[in-house]
C-alpha cells in the first residue's frame, strides 16, 4: 500500500492542475445537486418492529383517519391575569383560534379544548390537539407559518398563546461553533509549523472536503429521510478529520523536505509513509461508523454511514488534493526562517523537544505517572455510574423557543404528564370496540402512575379503539416508562383484546431501550475490531490489548463527565445547559463508535514511530523515547485541533448539538492527552521488549500491511545508493 501511495503522491504533485480541476468539479456538482435535488429534515425516531411501531401499523391500516404518524401541534391558550379561558371575550378567541386551525393547510382533525376537558380546573390554562395528515418532515415552511400566524392573531386578542408538538420541527440552528474551531484550528497550525502557508493547505482542504460531504448529504434529503442532527454530525466530525489528516502529511513532508529531499520526491514519500497511516486510521473510523447500522436503528445507522462518508472523502482528499496543493506551495511551507535555517545549515534543529523531556521523565518514573493517569479518570469516571438515557422531547428545547414555553404552561396547568400522553390501541373483534375500551380503560385507570384515561375514538367497524391515557409523571420520568411496560403487561388479560401503547412518548421509550441494549454488543463488536486491527498493524498482542484498555478508559471518562454535566448539573450555566435530565440515548453509542476511532487514530500517529525506532535497532526504552518526541507535537496540535472544532458546538443552541460538542470534546482530551500522551509511554516502558511480541506462528499468518512505510523507505534508499556503487571508475588520463 505504501507504494501504491508513494506513486499516487507524486502524481498528484505532478499533474497538480489536474487534480485540483477535478475536484473543483466534483464540488461544483455536489453544490448544484444540493441545490436542486434537497428536501427537508426529519427528527423522528423510530424502530421498525418495536412494540409503538406495530401499534402505529395497525392503527394506518384499521384507523388511517386518525394519521398516527402524522405530525402534532399542542396550541396551548393561558388566559391574561386575573381573568378565565371560560369568560365570554378569551373563549371567543380562543374558539377563533381552533377554527382557523381546522382551515390550516394539512390539518386531519382539531380537538376543541371546552368541549374535550382540556381546560385545567382553574380555568386560566387548555389546550387545542392538532393532528396533521403527513409526518413532520414532510411539512412546509407554508405550513408551519400558517400555524404561527394563528397563534399570533391569538395573542393580539389578549390571550398568551404557545404552540408544543412536532409540527414546527425545524433543522438545528447554525451556531458560531464552526467558525470558532476552525479559528482555533489555524491559530494551532500557524504556531506548529510557523508558516502561513504550511496553516492554510490543511484549513483549505478540510473547508472542500466538507462542501463536498455536507452536499452529498443534503442532496440525500431529496431522497431519503434524514435526522436533522445528521449533517452536523458529520460536518463536526468531517472539519476535525480532514484538519489533522491533512496535518500529519504536511508534517511528514517538512521533515523530508528538512532532510534534503527535492518537493517532489518529499510529497511521494509524505504520502506513502503519513497517508498509510492516515488511510488505517481513517478507515478505522469509517468502520466505526458503519457499525452503527448493525444496532437496527434506521436513523442511528443514517448519522453513522453520513459520518463515515465525510471521514472517507476527507482521506481521498488528503491523499490526492493535498499533494497537488503542496505541488503550488513546494519549499513555502516551510517558511521564510525555516528554509533560511536549512539553507545555512540543513542539520539545524535538532534541540530536544518538549516531547523529549515529557518522554524522558515518564519513562523515569513510569509506574507513578501510569498509577496517577488511571486514578485521575477513574474518578471522572464515577459518574456515569448514575447514567439514565432518555430522549429529547419538548422540556429539553431552549427557554425562549414557542415549544419549551408550551411544556411549561401545560405543566403548570395541568401537571407534567399531560406532556407526555400514552396513546393506546385497543384490537377487537368486528363490533366490540367499545365494550372492550371500557373494560380496557377500568384496568388502566387502577395502575399506579396514571393521572386519567379514556376512550378517545371507535374506529367505523367497531374493531379498533383509541385510548389516551395521562400519566403522573413526565416525559421522561422512570414513572412513565413503568407505565408504558405495566399497561403493555395488560396484553392478553382481556379476552379478545390485543393491547398496544405507541405516542410520542413510548416512542421514544421504545428507542431508549432499543439502544441501552444494544450498548454492550456493539461496544464488544468495536473492541474486537480494535485488537484485531491494532494486532494486523503492530504485529503485537500486548500493544492492542494496552490500547483497548486505554479507550475503554476514555471512554468510562467521558461517560462520567457527561453525566456529571448533563444530568447532574455540575458547571450547567457555565456550558449553557438549561435543563438536566437523562442523557441522549444514541449519544453513548456514537461516542463509542467516534472515539474508538480517534483513539486508533492517535496511537497508530504516535506507535508507529515508536516501532519505526525499534526495528532500526535502538533499545526499547531508547525507542519509546526517540518515537514520542517526534510524534508528541503533531499529535498534540491535533488534539488541540479537534477539541477546538467539537468544543466549538457546545455554543449551538440545539441541545443534541450541544451535549455531543461536549461529549466529543472531552473525550479527545482524555484519549489524547491523557491515555496516549501518559499511560501509553508509561506502559510502553514497562513492557519494554515485550510490547511488540508475536508468536511466530501468528506472524507467519499475518499479512504485512506496513503501515509505517518501511519497506517502501528500504526500496527508495537503496535505489538511491545503487547508482553510486554501480559507476565505473574512470580510467586515469
């Protein structure tokens, strides 16, 4: 592979208008085919043959006019102070409002809240209960501005009037996060390689790469249904990749360009020594990601597969757009002092790092400094001891939006579970709907956790009914969930009745569940992966055993912070976090997959030129030593970069975006900073020669895929060498 790359690089070096003429093309396509072909977003979560899917199911097929999965829209109505809905000015506006809602463009049906009971006792708060004929996603801006308009000619009347449900669904605003990692992102590369030029190649690639991998996935939309969240996942994971694959390849192609080599043959051997590396690493990533689609969660596996295109457009690009930028740039990247330094003397800058002295004292007292890495995120890590996974809903929403005011009018006037309605469906035989409701509603109404429950509707042929049933508690309350289950137990207590729970919120409940238990599987699917791929790389069993180990610490870590954060409060307002509650159930699978990925990253980064030393022969202690000084610094503006880049979301006004900025960020911090910058020289050193062991056996099996690219170097240094041992001498005159 490192050959093959070696090849590609200088080709692309060559032939570098070429290669920039065509990815401009590529980007002109994907930018009009995002353009044209675009559709909207959608923040359903559902999960094909989960227990409120097959409710959903029969009621399409027995009950299609009640659209069970159409959109919703909660108008809620708070009469002005000191005054009642019931009076006769406020329920005169309160009347207009439902029947221009009953006109508004895709409306099915319109509860009217005098004649439902949906007035608390006090007379001061009610709701209207909207129900669309299409999903969320499938809405127009005309829509939802039809349904705000007649919530602001509401309020003209007096009245305070908010609007809750999924109807006013929109994709997740923009934030200044972007703008502010790539910021830091520059800052760190003009300070790691002191040259402008050096700085933009890396910011300029990633800026293409991610054009042409957000465009892909917004001409998707066109096609298929996408998460809103979808797409800024993969635009913060896509800016960190592209900046730091980029990195380590002009990294690598200063170093040949110090040591001599003309820009070419730099760019040749850049590629096919750093870009093996990039390529592993990438592809680590990519499989990561793609993993996520074997949980069985359609818009789990959608974040996933997009994360992952971007991840493989940003290594295309750093191989082939990266080479050919460093074809226009040649010795500039080395700036003006640099090249002046090599000039005069091309042995120049061989000070001792930082990354030396770091190396140097850890390796000295490696036991102490492995003892004091593991306690440190071992205590971060308790925590998530007390981690509780949940799904957004409309009290996670920001203060000032229309949706969270909603959720808390509705609390305060009727209590918390009228947030979070169950909808139950009730499957008779042909005629005994109702009888059967009735006797359905009698035993839920004696569960414990339930604030009422009625029949709500009897489908024509009698053999279908619908239930709502409020709950105690909200939403997101444990309380709810026991509900949920309890009234799914009363399934096959009444003879003749099939019993089903769907709604918004077992929805959600269902799909918490669905990824809670598919945690432990794919977290031991991405292990196995990770010791099988660190084995094949380092041809070690210690070294993937010790980097497994290492990211499961990162991970437990990050755990820890997040729910100390998220769901205990700690340092709330300094972050912006505005509600605590349980965590985001997709967030610990995709932290999972994401961080496994840019663990792989750094260890390959850093170990490969620790082994790189030791199969030149310096000693094992030497070597650790030799490998992390010079792999310690890129690795390090690396971090840096990418905790720039995901810290920046936590700006984001989105809470999703919010809690994975956060998420992502600290978990690069521990992995890198702490587990691949401590624990890893530590155990390195007390491993010693141990750490690249193999039974012979093992080793015969496995290919060489040489990553570091030391069989490409031993063939470029010696055809280097041969011409001058083969020349004749020339005979004397």
């Amino acid at each position: 592979m490192a050959s093959f790359l070696y090849r590609l690089g200088r080709f692309a070096f060559r032939r570098r208008w070429l290669v920039v003429g065509l990815w401009l093309a590529v980007l002109a396509a994907v930018v009009t085919g995002a353009a044209t072909l675009s559709g909207s977003t959608s923040d359903g979560f559902r999960i094909p043959g989960a227990p409120s899917q097959e409710a959903i199911d029969l009621l399409q097929e027995r009950f299609p006019q009640v659209s069970a999965d159409g959109a919703t829209a909660r108008m809620v109505f708070a009469a002005p102070d000191g005054q009642q809905l019931t009076s006769a000015a406020t329920k005169a506006a309160v009347e207009q409002a439902v029947a221009e809602l009953r006109q508004a463009p895709q409306v099915a049906a319109v509860s009217d809240p005098f004649r439902s009971g949906a007035v608390n006792q006090a007379g001061t708060v009610g709701f209207a209960q909207a129900t669309y004929r299409v999903p969320a996603q499938e809405l127009t801006d005309g829509d939802r501005d039809a349904l705000t308009a007649i919530a602001g000619r509401a309020r003209e009347q007096g009245l305070s009037v908010e609007i809750g449900g999924d109807a006013l669904q929109a994709p997740p605003e923009r934030g200044l996060g972007e703008a502010i990692g790539v910021a830091v992102a520059a800052v760190v590369l003009m300070i790691t390689f002191g040259s402008l030029v050096a700085a933009g190649l890396p910011l300029l690639t990633a800026l293409l790469g991610i054009g042409i991998g957000i465009g892909v996935i917004t001409a998707a939309t066109g096609f298929i249904d996408l998460s809103s969240t979808t797409p800024v996942l993969a635009l913060m994971l896509g800016l960190a990749v592209s900046i730091d694959y980029a990195l380590f390849i002009v990294s690598r192609y200063r170093y040949e360009l110090g040591n001599g080599r003309d820009p070419q043959e730099a760019a040749g051997r850049a590629v096919g020594t750093a870009g093996s590396a990039v390529v592993f690493a990438g592809l680590t990533v990519v499989v990561a990601l793609a993993a996520l689609s074997v949980v069985g969660v359609p818009f789990l596996t959608q974040m996933g597969l997009a994360a992952a295109l971007t991840v493989a457009i940003a290594v295309v690009i750093a191989l082939t757009l990266l080479p050919a930028t460093l074809g226009f740039a040649g010795r500039r990247v080395l700036g003006k002092h640099a090249r002046a330094r090599h000039t005069r003397d091309p042995e120049a800058g061989s000070t001792t790092t930082f990354g030396i002295r770091w190396a140097r004292a850890i390796a000295r007292r490696p036991v102490t400094a492995l003892l004091v890495a593991v306690v440190a995120l071992g205590v971060v890590a308790i925590p998530a001891l007390d981690l509780r996974l949940g799904m957004p809903d409309d009290g996670t929403a920001a203060p000032d939006t229309t949706q969270r005011k909603a959720y808390d009018l509705l609390a305060s006037g009727f209590g918390a579970g009228f947030n979070g309605p169950l909808t139950v469906v009730v499957d008779t035989p042909a005629g005994a709907a109702k009888t059967t409701a009735d006797q359905v509603v009698q035993k839920i109404t004696g569960l414990p956790g339930v604030a009422a429950a009625a029949t709500a509707a009897v489908n024509p042929v009698g053999n279908t009914a619908l239930l709502t049933v409020i709950p105690t508690g909200g939403p997101g309350d444990p309380a709810t969930e026991d509900l949920v289950h309890a009234v799914r137990d009363l399934d096959g207590t009444i003879a003749g009745a099939g019993i089903g729970v769907t709604g918004l919120t077992a929805i959600n409940i269902d799909v918490s569940t669905k990824l809670a238990d598919s945690l432990i599987p794919y977290l031991a699917v991405v292990l196995g992966l990770a010791f099988l791929l660190l084995m094949l790389v380092f041809r070690s069993l210690l070294v993937p055993i010790k980097a497994t180990l290492g990211f499961l610490l990162s991970v437990a870590a990050t755990f820890g912070a997040v729910v100390a954060v998220f769901q205990w409060g700690w340092a709330a307002d300094l972050l912006g976090v505005v509600r605590t509650g349980p965590i985001l159930s997709f967030l610990p699978i995709i932290l999972i997959g994401i961080v496994f990925g840019l663990a792989m990253d750094y260890q390959v980064f850093l170990v490969t030129r620790m082994r790189e030393e030791y199969v030149h022969g310096v000693a094992p202690r030497e070597a650790v030593i030799a490998g992390f000084g010079d792999g310690a610094r890129v690795v390090t503006a690396a971090a840096i970069i990418m905790i720039s880049v995901f810290a920046g979301f936590i700006l984001a006004p989105d809470p999703i975006i919010k809690s994975i900025g956060f998420a992502l960020s600290v978990a690069v911090l521990f992995d890198a900073l702490v587990v691949r910058m401590t624990i890893v020289p530590a155990v390195m050193t007390l491993l010693g020669k141990a750490a690249w062991w193999l039974p012979r056996w093992l080793n015969r099996l496995l290919p060489n895929v040489d990553v570091e690219g030391e069989e490409l170097r031993h063939r470029l240094d010696d055809v280097a060498v041969e011409p001058a041992v083969s020349l004749p001498e020339r005979a004397p005159a």
